[in-house]
C-alpha cells in the first residue's frame, strides 16, 4: 500500500513548508556542476507542487533563496537568478492548469529586475486561482523579517497609529510578511540536515518536524505523501497533556 492510499485526507496539514536542501552535493555526487543540481530540483519542485494540490493541502511555502545564499559564489547566484526566471516562465501554466495561486515572502526589492518582474507577473496571473497557495520565501532571512517587523511597529508606535499596550502576538503577527497565511503545521527539510536555517523561526513554534535523508532533487510526490502519513501518527498536544486532549 503507498503512502498516498494510507492517508486521512481529513487530518492534512493545511500548511506545510520545505526547506530545499542536498541540491549542490546531488550535483557534486554524479561529477556535476552545483547548477546542475538546482536545474534538476525543479523537477522535485513540479511533483510536489502537484503532489500537495492533489491532496488538499492549502499552502505549500518553499525555502528557494535565502539571504545568505546572497554569499554563494557569483557564478551560482547569476545561475540561480535566471533559472528561477526561466523556471516561473515555464511553469506558471503548469500552476494555473492546477489552480495553484502564486505568492513571495522575502527581501524581493535584492532581486534582480528581471527576476522581480517576472515573478510578480506570474504573482498577478495566478491571483484568482483557488486552490493551494504556493509560497516561494525568496532573499528570505527570518531574523530579517522579525528585525523589519519590529522597526515598523515602532515606527508606528512613534506615529501614535498603534499603542504600545496594543503590541501583543496577534498584532506582531500582523507585521510579519506571512500575516495572509496560517501557521506551517509541518516543516519538511530534506538532505539528512537537522536545522531550521534561519526559516519562520516565528512560524514554526509549533509545527512538527520532518527530516529525510533524502536530497532534493530525487524528492517525489510519494515522499510527500510519507512525511504528511508521519505528520499524522504525531500527538499535537501545544502544551497539554494527552489526557487533556482526550
């Protein structure tokens, strides 16, 4: 029996997100160049993508480009840059024929032009779809994102728009660029890595967490269905005992 017939469809997470990670050394294993690696993690991207819109699942956030990728030698930056541009191009049929709607957290002003153009035009072609909500976190760095929410909250503390006594999680929340989005229930990172690399630290406080040996660019669907079968023979207890939920 797959993985995929052993569901509860009335038990998905209705977020889950992904770290992206063994992309460099599935390159670096078969003799490649790290690009190589990257160009063949679409692939894991398209089956995954389908894999949770098939399912249900409501949201789907994927780590593609963090702040400190920004770091990574320029030749596999500008390599990236245009692959996601070539990439978006290519698959934004693919999200509308799956009713799948396109959104971006992160720095996007550090973007190149090109690359923020066309992201955001994919953004807008697939803003009336209704089905999952993928969200890519581009030039993300959670600490970014919390250091920016707090300036803007003093800023508008010092405007007199909001009260300091106002300040508490649900208006904190609000400040944080996935304020349109509930929190991921289930955390996938591939690559055998047991770290949450400085992604939704804010996010996931209470989400499960799933690490698979496995490197990306050989992530499938059925896979997905594994992590999401593991996700629900968990007890989510947020603080109480199982005899409280009982």
């Amino acid at each position: 029996m797959s993985f995929r017939e052993k569901l509860n469809l009335d038990k998905l997470p209705q977020h889950i997100a992904v770290i992206m990670d063994g992309n460099g050394r599935w390159a670096k294993e078969k003799g490649k160049l790290r690009v190589f690696g990257h160009k063949n993690g679409v692939l894991a991207v398209r089956d995954t993508v389908e894999g949770a819109a098939e399912l249900g699942v409501k949201n789907l956030t994927l780590y593609a480009f963090s702040t400190e990728n920004w770091n990574r030698p320029k030749l596999e930056v500008t390599a990236l840059m245009e692959l996601l541009v070539s990439t978006i191009n290519k698959e934004t049929k693919t999200l509308m024929e799956n009713n799948v709607r396109l959104n971006a957290i992160g720095d996007l002003s550090s973007l190149p032009k090109r690359c923020y153009n066309e992201l955001q035009e994919a953004i807008s072609k697939t803003a009336n779809n209704s089905g999952l909500t993928l969200t890519l976190a581009l030039s993300y760095s959670s600490r970014w994102e919390i250091v920016n929410a707090t300036k803007n909250i003093a800023l508008a503390v010092a405007s007199g728009k909001i009260k300091q006594e106002d300040i508490d999680e649900k208006l904190f929340e609000s400040y944080l660029s996935t304020h349109n989005l509930p929190d991921p229930e289930l955390m996938i990172r591939t690559s055998g890595e047991h770290r949450i690399s400085n992604y939704l630290l804010w996010q996931l406080a209470y989400a499960e967490l799933y690490f698979t040996p496995k490197l990306w660019p050989d992530f499938r669907r059925e896979d997905l269905f594994e992590a999401i079968f593991n996700y629900q023979q968990r007890e989510r207890r947020f603080g109480l005992t199982s005899e409280q939920l009982s």
